[in-house]
C-alpha cells in the first residue's frame, strides 16, 4: 500500500511538473541567470603562489645534529613567515599603508594605526601556508596570498618567501659568527701562551749561555782527561823509580870510590848537562794556550774568525816555532873539584829523571784541575739541559695547542664561507609568484554550478505553487 502511494505521488509531482513545464524551465532559467548575474557582481580575489625548497644536508649525509637544527627552523615558519613583523615590513616595504592618514611629520595617527593593524590581522588571514612536499631532510613550502588586485597577489608571497630566506641565513651567519668569535679568542689565549713559552725558551738560553752543550762530548773529554791522568801517573811513577834507582848506583859508586881529601886542589871543570828548563815553560805555555783555544771554541761557542781565537793560534803557532829551535839540553851546572873527589857519573841521568818527574807532576795537576771544570760543567749541563728540555715541552704543547685552536678557527671560517655561498639548510626559491591574470575567486564554472543548483531547486517550489493556486481556484 505504501508503495502504491509513493508511485502515485511521484506520479502526481511528474504530473504537475510536466502541466507547467513553461513555468519551470522559465523559472530556473531566472533562477540561474539571477545567480549568474549576482555571482558576476562579487568583488574578484586574485591568489599568487610562491614555493621554495629547504633541504639539509646535514641529514642527507647523515651528519649528526642537522636534523635537530633543521627542525628548529621548520618549528618557526609560520611566524617567520606569516608573523606580524613580517607583515609589518611587507606593508612598508610594499607602501600598502598607501593613503593612510598621517601627521606632518609622516607618522601614522591613531585612526591610520587602526587601519593598519586591521590590514595586518586581514592580511595574516588571507595568507596560507602549506607543504606541497614535507620530508624529514627536505620541505617544498608554498606561500600564497589572495586580495583584491593582481599587483599585491605577486609582490606579497614574494617578499615573504626572500624576507624568510634572508633571515634563515642571517641567523645561520650569527650563530657561526659567535662560534668563530669564541674560538678566536681561545686561539689568540693560545698564541699568547705559545709567545711566552717561547719567550721563556729564549731568556733560558740566553741565561745559560755555554751550559747547554752536548753531556755526551763533555763525558768524552773527561774521559780523554782521566787516560791523559792515567798515562802522566805512569810517567810520574816510572820517572820516580828511575830516580830511586840511579840514587842507589850513585850512593853505591861513591861508597866503592872511598875519600881521597887532601890532595892537589888544581881540578878540571866538571859541566853537567840538562834537560832545557826554557823547553818546559815552553811546552806548559803551549799547553796552556790549547786549553785556552779548547774553552773559547767548545764552551764559549766562539766561531774561528773570531779575534780571541785568532790571537790563541797566533800565540800557539809562535810557541810551537819556540819549542823547536829550543835545543832539549844545556849545561846544567859547572864546578871545580879536587883531584880525587868523587864524581857522580849519574847526576845527569838523575836530572833527567828529576825533571821528567816534575814535568809529569804539574801535567797532573793541570789535568786534574781540568777535570774538576768539566766535571762542574757536566753537571751544570745536565741541569741546564733538563731545564731547557723542559722548555722546549712546554713551548711545543703551547704551539700544538694554538694549532688545534688555530685549525678549529679555520675550519669555522671555512663552514661559514661555505654555510654563505650553499648553506647547511639550503634555502632557495622554486618558484616566484606571478602576477595573476584570472581570478581565484569567484570562478565561472562554479558560478555555473550554483546557478544551475539554484535554478533546479527553486523552479520545483514554484511550479508546485503555482499548480496549488490552479487547484485552489478550481
């Protein structure tokens, strides 16, 4: 039964649409043109859209820590973008405030001020921003803006999208300035740590002039200076027993001579030969005088041009012409004896030997007082040199630390040349907005559609009243 009621009531509205089909398609024809014509009055909106990508490569290398700093800077893009400052600077740096009321001097009143915080709070309403591509190393943003010409829907998104972009990269060149600023003021710590190791490098050697020699050419000369001692007490004790023995030849042969007193006084001259006592002063001022050259060259660090070295090798070459037209004996002494007085046939022997031992004595003491000097000078080397090792440890470690310090300065500068010419979260436009020629609102064929809608649905109501007034006239 329902069924039947519903048939015949869609039966009956067909019946009634088709008894006044002139009224409903003059009426939605009305209908939708009415719509059109209203559709067309409304106020155009135009829409620029201006993309940019952001991409960190700091991620897409897997560097550690570009991922943090790249979701800091996804963390404020619509306050960068869209923010009230920001859209302060579009209004000036575009002149829209064009117009507002002003005070001679320029300065907006309190009614251009209104006018101005009405145009932010609209503009920031008709902004949008959205992600055409959002990954965790790369963003692809749009930034668009719709209003009422052509001219503010290109200019706008474009200033947005270059004013972000400028201040991603000032903050990325601030941060990097002040890491550079911090590292630089460590590293000129530093240089000036190295400057006065260096400095007190420098006094130490200055101050221990002639200490720090090699302890190993010291060790050999004392050594060469302890066999030189070593041979001379050799000499010394052979020269004694040479005179412990002649000694006993002469005391025995003036025993087996006997006493021949009183006899003819008129005697030869007995001379007696000796070894050359002006060829042993000879031979010590000529030792003497090495030693001398042998401190002024080795302890002194005196080159051979210079005029103490010069004067000690004149000297020693003078010495040396000395020794050798010196003749090694001279008489030694002359007497008179009585006939029968006993002659030591071994005084001359014995001089020699007496002189060998003297000679060889004094040779010991000089070396001896010679090995003491060297003996306080290795030692005083050995001090000095562990001292100015330390030094040379401390004034490395400072230089080594400047270089890190130095190397670590280099390689921020380096980054921030290269954070400026590619930057770490790379910024650069996709695409600008262009002026619109068409406008984004109200668009025709959706004028078309609600026309249409509008049409279908209005001319059903007035058919049915119309077929009501007919019925009620019946």
């Amino acid at each position: 039964m329902a069924e039947i009621s519903r048939q015949k009531t869609l039966r009956d509205l067909w019946r009634v649409l088709f008894r006044h089909r002139y009224l409903f398609l003059l009426s939605a024809a009305l209908v939708a043109l009415l719509v059109l014509i209203v559709g067309s009055t409304l106020p155009r909106k135009y829409t620029g859209t201006a993309r940019f990508e952001r991409r960190s490569v700091d991620v897409s290398q897997g560097g550690a820590g570009g991922g943090a700093a790249f979701e800091s800077y996804k963390s404020v893009l619509r306050q960068d973008l869209a923010g009230r400052q920001a859209i302060e600077m579009a209004i000036a740096s575009l002149n829209l405030d064009y117009g507002f009321p002003r005070n001679a001097e320029g300065q907006l009143e309190a009614e251009g001020l209104r006018m101005k915080q009405d145009l932010v709070l609209a503009m920031q309403r008709n902004i949008d921003i959205t992600y055409d591509v959002k990954t965790q190393s790369v963003d692809v943003v749009a930034v668009s803006y719709t209003c009422d010409n052509p001219w503010g829907a290109e200019k706008v998104p474009n200033f947005l999208m270059d004013l972000y972009i400028q201040k991603v990269v000032e903050k990325i060149q601030t941060e990097f300035d002040a890491n550079i600023a911090v590292v630089k003021a460590a590293a000129d710590t530093k240089m000036t740590e190295y400057e006065n190791a260096q400095k007190e490098r420098i006094e130490h050697e200055r101050t221990a002039a002639g200490k720090l020699q090699d302890p190993n050419y010291i060790g050999g000369l004392i050594a060469r200076l302890e066999t030189d001692i070593d041979e001379l007490g050799r000499t010394r004790d052979a020269a004694r027993k040479t005179i412990a023995r002649l000694e006993q030849l002469a005391a025995d042969a003036k025993a087996a001579a006997g006493s021949q007193e009183g006899q003819d006084k008129s005697v030869p001259a007995e001379v007696i030969m000796g070894r050359n006592p002006e060829l042993d002063r000879l031979n010590a001022k000529l030792t003497q005088a090495k030693e001398e050259l042998d401190k002024a060259v080795n302890d002194a660090g005196m080159k051979e041009d210079h005029p103490t070295v010069q004067r000690i090798k004149a000297t020693i070459a003078r010495l040396e012409e000395e020794i050798k037209n010196t003749p090694e004996e001279v008489v030694a002494s002359k007497r008179f004896v009585h006939p029968g007085t006993f002659i030591n046939p071994y005084a001359a022997d014995l001089a020699s030997a007496n002189t060998d031992y003297e000679v060889a004595s004094r040779a010991i003491e000089q070396k001896e007082r010679e090995l003491a000097r060297q003996q306080q000078l290795l030692d005083a080397c050995t001090a000095a040199n562990k001292t100015h090792q330390e030094y040379l440890r401390k004034e490395a470690e400072a230089f080594k630390a400047y270089e890190v310090a130095r190397n670590e300065l280099n390689r921020l500068e380096e980054q921030r040349k290269a954070e400026l010419a590619k930057r770490r979260t790379n910024l650069y436009k996709r695409d600008v907005a262009e002026q619109p020629y068409k406008p984004s609102s109200p668009v025709f064929w959706q004028l078309l559609v609600v026309a249409l809608v509008a049409g279908l649905l209005a001319a059903p109501l007035l058919a049915a009243c119309a077929n009501a007034n007919s019925d009620g006239t019946a």
